[in-house]
C-alpha cells in the first residue's frame, strides 16, 4: 500500500522481494514429505510468487532473492566474521524456547500457550551454547542517540525500555548453610530492610544446590511446569503468582534477618542476576506472591507527605524501620546504603 501510494504521488520506490526460507522447519517438512529441502523449498516460492502476481503487487520481481541462495548468505557469512575478528560476537550458554518436533529455538512471540507456532508441540526451556552480537558495548550510546532520531516519541520510549538501563546495588547474601553467596540486582537497595523473602529464577544455577530434600520433589515439579511457560506467559501481570519454598534461607547482610528463599518464574534469569530480594511493602509482583503464600509485609518507607496508602507503596518517600538510613528521603538512603554496601565489601553500585 505505501509503495504503491509513494509511487502514485511520483517518488522513485525501491520495492524489492526477498524469500526467508532457511532453516531447520524447511528441512523438517521436506523430511516429512520425502523430498530434498531446496526442491520443497523452490515449490513453495513458485507458488506464493504467483499468488501475490495475482494480488496485483507493485514489487519488483528484477530485484527477488531467497535466504537459502549461495550469493545471498555469502555476504551473512562474511559479515559475521567481520564482527568476529573486531570481537563484537561471543559464544555462550544461555536458556531458549525449544520446540522438541522442528529441534529448533523459538522466539517468545512464536511460543503461544506454552507450544510452538507451527508444530503445536509443547517448548521446553533448554540451555544451549549459542552466538551472541555484543550489542550491550553500545547500550549507553544507543540510549543516548534515541533523542537525535526523527521518530515518533512512542517508539523512543519503547527503545528506551528495550535498553532497560537500570541504576542500582549489585549485592550479596550469604546462606545459612553453605558457602554459596546469592547475588542480586536492586534498584531500591534503600528497601534492603523490608526483604522479607528471596526469589530464584526457576533455571537459577544455585537452585539445586541450595535445595533441601524435603522440597527437592516440589521444586524440581515447578521448575518442570516453568520450564513450558514463555518469557511473555512469564512477564503476564495479570497472571496469579506461583512458586516453591526451597526450603533454604539467606542472611540480610544489613539486618541480619533469616529470609527464606523461594522460586518463582516472575524472576528472570535474563534480567540482573536471576535472583531477587523480594520487598512485598513496596513492589507490586513481590506484594501478589507475598498475599498468595502468606509471607510477611514489612513496610520501610512511608510517603513523603505523610498520606497513608493502601496495599503496596511503590514510590519513593522516607526511610522507616530501616536501622541507620532511618528518616532518610529515598535519593539518600539509596546512596547511604551503596556506600555502606562498598565499604563493608558485600555489594558494589552498578548500571544494569
């Protein structure tokens, strides 16, 4: 419709056809039909080339490729090894949405209720080693060049959230029992005395180490059930809160209180450390789960104009029952608790 428009009003428009049909699916299929993939894939293309003829489409059948021609992902290859030798690509391990029926990795919007788009097959969460693009050696550059773009203000703000730059407390907690230390991410470390409760990523590496028998089976049960969610079904704030007590407790490093760590598939391992200190007075997914299982509500900041507020206080206010930052606005106790923190060698201040 906009070529065809830009075209009518009398600009030069470029509007080329490109095919993507590469990929374990298109070999699948041609599996299934005992056929070689090019011979499956090429048929396919004949046959939606003459369907959008007929529809009538400006494009410029001059300029068409398909992803799967030599001549086109030469120049792919090439241009992964350009990033390669100027070390802007890494191999690691990292969770994907795995589709047992086509063996291959789905992108969450692909995962609808728990199974793949095509196959219907139930995704499983899977660690894979895989290629990663350094894009986050360019996160601050990105963030700061939005305000220089002529795009709409709404598509700057979803960009902004992609980034997702967070300021705040990379932290510490020792355990109970064991030399293991559970490490979190906090943007309200000022909150750190109302953590009544921790929270692991279901896939969290410490998970089965700090699991105690007698929840093994519960715990290994949710990790299962998790494990078929996507990161959307996750990340669904509408949905009730789940989770399972491991059993195990981590120590407060400023209060020294015994807090109970939990799992729970709100928690993302991509996101911080995959671990959190849940503060259920003043955050709105910890307050859900703290009412499902019963956990304790402790409030340690109060609004700054004394008005009372119902449920969870999400803002920032005044320090209360909060030990030494007591009686500090947020900006303050924030700072006083990351200096402490770095100080005392349990946490250090970090841009997530």
């Amino acid at each position: 419709v906009i070529a065809r428009y830009k075209r009518a009003r009398g600009f030069a428009v470029m509007h080329p056809m490109g095919w993507d049909a590469f990929g374990l699916p298109a070999e699948n299929a041609a599996r299934e039909r005992k056929t070689h993939p090019a011979k499956w894939t090429y048929a396919n293309i004949d046959n939606m080339r003459g369907e959008l003829k007929r529809l009538g489409f400006s494009l410029d059948w001059a300029r068409e490729f398909a992803t799967c021609q030599p001549e086109y992902y030469k120049h792919q290859q090439k241009l992964f090894l350009d990033f390669l030798r100027a070390d802007l690509v890494e191999r690691k391990e990292s969770w994907v949405n795995w589709d047992p029926v086509d063996g291959t990795v789905l992108a969450n919007e692909q995962v609808i209720d728990g199974k793949g788009w095509r196959s219907g097959a139930p995704v499983e969460k899977k660690q894979l080693s895989q290629w990663f693009f350094k894009i986050t050696d360019y996160a601050e550059r990105l963030l700061k060049d939005l305000d220089k773009l002529d795009w709409p203000e709404s598509t700057k703000e979803l960009q902004r959230n992609w980034i997702g730059k967070s300021e705040g407390l990379e932290c510490r907690f020792k355990l109970e029992k064991g030399k293991a230390e559970l490490e979190i991410f906090t943007t309200r470390p000022d909150t750190i005395f109302g953590a009544t409760y921790m929270v692991l990523a279901p896939e969290h590496p410490l998970v089965a180490e700090i699991t105690t028998s007698s929840q093994k089976a519960a715990i290994e049960t949710y990790q299962k059930q998790a494990s078929q969610k996507s990161e959307l079904a996750r990340q669904d704030q509408s949905k009730q809160k789940t989770g399972a007590f491991t059993g195990a407790y981590a120590i407060n490093p400023l209060s020294g209180a015994k807090t109970p760590i939990w799992l729970s598939d709100y928690v993302m391992m991509g996101y911080g450390t995959g671990a959190i200190m849940a503060v259920p007075a003043h955050d709105d997914r910890d307050f859900e789960f703290a009412k499902v299982y019963d956990l304790p509500i402790k409030t340690v900041v109060k609004a700054a104009d004394g008005a009372e507020v119902e449920g969870c206080f999400a803002g920032e206010g005044i320090s209360v029952d909060s030990g030494f930052i007591t009686g500090l606005v947020t900006a303050k106790a924030i700072s006083a608790v990351i200096e402490k923190a770095e100080k005392e060698g349990f946490g250090r201040r970090k841009v997530q």
